[in-house]
C-alpha cells in the first residue's frame, strides 16, 4: 500500500453466522494526510480564510470554497464555527455566487452600533463585506471592472446571510485586481475602515454605514516586495508589551514569496485614520513566514478586549502547487491559530512575531522530556506518535550547526538545518515522500536568522501533512507541507560539534471525531 492507512475493516456476522468483511470504509478524517489538529473541509477544495469574527461566544472561519471539486472553481464561502479555537463545527455554505458573481476573500464585522441598519430587535447584525468577482465578464476578455465589493448580513449569529439588494457597495473603475476588502472599526474617526488589494499597492476607503464608501489614500506602489500580485490585506493596531504602539499593514502576495510562490509581507508603521506611512525605508521587507505554506492569512475581528489577542490564521499551501498536492477527498487545511504579537528587537526595530494560540494545550495527552546534562553530538528520539508539539532549548555553544530530522523506518526525511556562521535556516522536505506532483516542491527552504548568545529555541508543530517551526519566540516561522509515506515518528538532533538539549515533545491528540 502506497500511503499508511487508518482503514476499518470490521468484521460482521451475517445471520448465517457466516464471517463476512464489510467493505472498507474511511473513518471520519482518518485519509491519508488529513491534518488531525488542524482546519480542514470535510470534502473539495479550500483556500483562503475569510470573514474570521468572534460574535456571542463563538468565533467563525469562513472559507474561499469549491463544493464541487478538489481543484479550484466557483467560489463560495464555506463556514465553520468554534468555542475554543481549536475544535470546529463544520456549518453549512454561507454565501453562494449569484448574478453578481462568485464570493471571493472579505471580512465580517459586528456592527455594534447598526450603522448599516440592517440590525433586528437592537441585536447588532454580522456583516461580510466581500469581493464580487464576475467570471463571465472576465472571459469575455473585454472588460478589466470584473471584481467589486458587496456586502451580506446576517441577524443569526452568522446561521443565514441576506445580501444586500443594492450591492456592489464598492464598483470598479476599471482595473483588473480591485479585491479582499478587510474592514475594521477605526475609533478615533468613528468610521469604518476599508483595506483592499489592488493589483499592486493597497486603498484604504472609508465609510459611516458599511454601504457608502469614500477612497481616503494609496499605500505601496513603491514600498515592500513587488514579485506578484497583492491580495488579502489587514490592517491593525498592536502593542508591545511595554505599551509602545504601531500599525501592522499585512499584505499577501503572489508569486513573489521569499521561497517561491505565495508568502505574506508585513509593514510598520502608523495609520491615522486617513493614511498608512510606513516606518522602514520602501526597500525593506518584512515576511511574517518564510516557508512555502502560509497563504492569504489575516486576523480575527472583534475580539473582546479582555482576551485582547492578535489571532491569525492562514491558507496553508500555495498557488505553485495547491492544486497538485496529493490528496483526494479534500484540498489544503488552514495553519494553526496564531497569536501575532508586536516587539521590539535589540537594535530598536519593530516586529511581528508568531505563536500557536495557548489553547493547544488541551491536545496533549502525553509529554516527553529531554533533558541533558552534558553535550552529545547526536540525539535519538522514538515516538511512535506523529502529531507533535515540541518545544527545544539548544545549546550551541560548542557548536556551529544543528539539525532536527524528522524520520520513519521508511527513509522518509524531514531536515530542519541551521548553519551558524551563515545565520541561516533551511527546510529541505526533498527526500520526505511524495514530492514529485510538482517540480518546485522539493526545493530547499532558506531563512536568514541571527540567533542571540549560544541559544536557539524551537517550536515545532507536526501534522500529518505539515510541519510548522517557530524559533526565538516566534520572529522567524516557517511553514511547510510534507506528504511522506509514512508518519514521521521518530526525531533525531545531531551536530558538527556538541550539543546541550532540552525540552519537551508534547504527544497531541486529534480534534476530529464524530
Ligand atoms: C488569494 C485569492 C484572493 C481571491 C481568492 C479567490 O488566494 O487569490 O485574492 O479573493 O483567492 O479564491
């Protein structure tokens, strides 16, 4: 057999009291490479997240959905729902195309003060505000205003949505890539803030009411990375932890990515309600991951100050191969929730980092510690398991190199390598199964990364099909797919020279079962 199978063959007495084998029968998300801890659709194509909003106890993930294929198509707004962040409850399609068109990627807001007035009862409605996107009209190759944006309401917690009658709230003037509008609630104006992609910089709109909307500035024609297209921007206000705030402008774009592909870019600077301005010179660019795997990725609206979280999530794959890689009932899943939270580096400049939501600490149902108390070269970890949380110390101060493979008896091999006196990170997932549904797939992953003192921590959560690394609490991540043939069970860490390890490698259980 091609891939480890999780089959149910039960064996069933018929009335004869003849043994028969009933025929086999997928368990509920038990495919081959199907993520056990992260988002996936229960069947066809996914990508990107929409429309995230906490709202009455729950917090919802829309999604760029298919239901007819595993291959992109008309797109729809599939929905699930979560008290907790980490468990999800799949609901039925919220948004269909219509004579406007498909839905592409936008945002939900709680309309708090039913500035739209579409609230019922004095209960604040959940308004999406999302890209039309004309497929007709862009076939017919005659016009470039085939995208605008409408917008839905919803007065059931998200359960059914009316669109608006008069939409689009936001028509094109005439260019092609005019989509993903990400709105926010601006205090200090009292006004509705739109951030949308268009073709190659950002406009920022404003409005009072969700419906009419005024263009307020441009942002980015000549800031940032420029090898694609940009799309699915945010835009939000963060602060350190010593009460130091900045606007943090994300910006996905494809191709272009650090590593090829898909990747999204950041910016830092202030917004005072009219115009970003951007705090690094336009040269600098600034990837929120640096792996393949993080697509199209924004944050959740709304939640409630005494949480005050940044939370995130992206698209984990990428256009260069989302439609290749190898499984079939379903396409793609959705990182891990994140925390993104805002510091300050040793030479005064702002980042953003990344950090798996605390709430995963409900899947552990076992921890492995490693501990050691003299240096070794190399470390062998057995685990039989193969969805994993591990979090490393390294100390690295008699030596220059580290590699963290992740491995089966098979000869599948993940390496995790980073070279000191380069002061970078690779990610080589050549030699880990399936590889070949496309030629890029294989190629070696690089990340410049300065580590501080003799010390490197990791973090690394493994899925079936997908490995993400945080190091240094966060300010580098990168996140992979893997496809191997079979789990990866074992850890093996090694070195040129000495290595002192210790930490944790936290067994997690999945979150799907029915
Ligand atoms: C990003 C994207 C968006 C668009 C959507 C279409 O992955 O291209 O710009 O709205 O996907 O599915």
């Amino acid at each position: 057999m091609k891939y480890w199978t999780y089959l149910i063959l039960p064996l069933i007495v018929s009335c004869s009291g003849k043994i028969e084998e009933a025929p086999p029968e997928v368990a509920y998300y038990k495919e081959p490479y199907r993520p056990q801890y992260h988002f996936s659709p229960e069947e066809k194509w996914m990508n990107d997240p929409n429309g995230m909003v906490y709202f009455e106890g729950e917090y919802h993930l829309f999604y760029q959905y298919y239901p007819d294929s595993t291959v992109w198509g008309p797109m729809h707004w599939g929905h699930a729902i979560s008290t907790n962040l980490i468990t999800w409850e799949h609901l039925p399609i919220a948004l269909y195309p219509d004579e406007l068109g498909l839905i592409f990627s936008g945002s939900t807001v709680v309309d708090w003060n039913n500035t739209s007035g579409f609230g019922e009862n004095g209960q604040p409605p959940l308004i999406a505000i999302f890209t039309y996107h004309d497929l007709e009209k862009e076939q017919s190759g005659t016009y470039d205003d085939f995208q605008y944006q409408g917008i839905a309401y919803s007065n059931d917690k998200g359960r059914t949505w009316i669109k608006y009658e008069d939409n689009p709230v936001l028509p094109n003037q005439g260019i092609r890539d005019f989509r993903d509008p990400k709105v926010m609630w601006h205090s200090p104006t009292e006004s509705w803030i739109m951030t949308l992609a268009v073709k190659d910089h950002i406009e920022f709109y404003r409005s009072e009411n969700l419906i009419d909307w005024t263009k307020l500035s441009d942002f980015g024609i000549d800031a940032g990375a420029h090898g694609g297209v940009w799309e699915c921007p945010d835009l939000f206000e963060m602060e350190t932890d010593d009460g130091q705030s900045r606007w943090v402008l994300l910006v996905s774009i494809n191709p272009g990515g650090p590593n090829g592909g898909s990747a999204t870019q950041y910016f830092i600077g202030d917004f005072d309600g009219r115009e970003f301005v951007n705090e690094n010179s336009p040269e600098t660019i600034l990837w929120l991951d640096y792996g393949t795997d993080n697509y199209a990725g924004v944050t959740w609206s709304d939640i409630p100050e005494e949480d005050g979280r940044r939370l995130f999530i992206g698209w984990m794959s990428n256009w260069d191969y989302a439609r290749l890689t190898p499984t079939e009932k379903w396409r793609s899943a959705m990182t891990v929730t994140r925390e993104l939270e805002l510091v300050e580096n040793q030479d005064g400049e702002f980042r953003v980092t990344s950090w798996p939501i605390i709430e995963y600490k409900d899947l552990i149902v076992s921890t492995q510690r490693i501990a050691s108390d003299t240096m070794y070269r190399s470390y062998m970890i057995p685990l039989g398991h193969d969805l994993l949380d591990i979090q490393l110390d390294i100390d690295m101060s008699e030596s220059n190199d580290v590699r963290v493979t992740f491995h089966n008896d098979q000869g599948d091999s993940l390496y995790l390598t980073y070279d000191r006196p380069g002061a970078m990170f690779t990610i080589d997932r050549g030699s880990c199964g399936k590889v070949e549904f496309e030629e890029s797939f294989a190629n070696i992953h690089v990340a410049d990364h300065q580590i501080i003192e003799n010390e490197i921590q990791l973090r690394i959560m493994l899925d079936r099909s997908s490995l993400e690394m945080f190091v240094d609490s966060g300010v580098l991540t990168m996140t992979e797919q893997v496809f191997p043939d079979r789990p990866l069970d074992q850890i093996h860490i090694s070195s040129s020279g000495e290595l002192e390890v210790s930490g944790k490698v936290n067994k997690l259980k999945s979150i799907w079962s029915k």
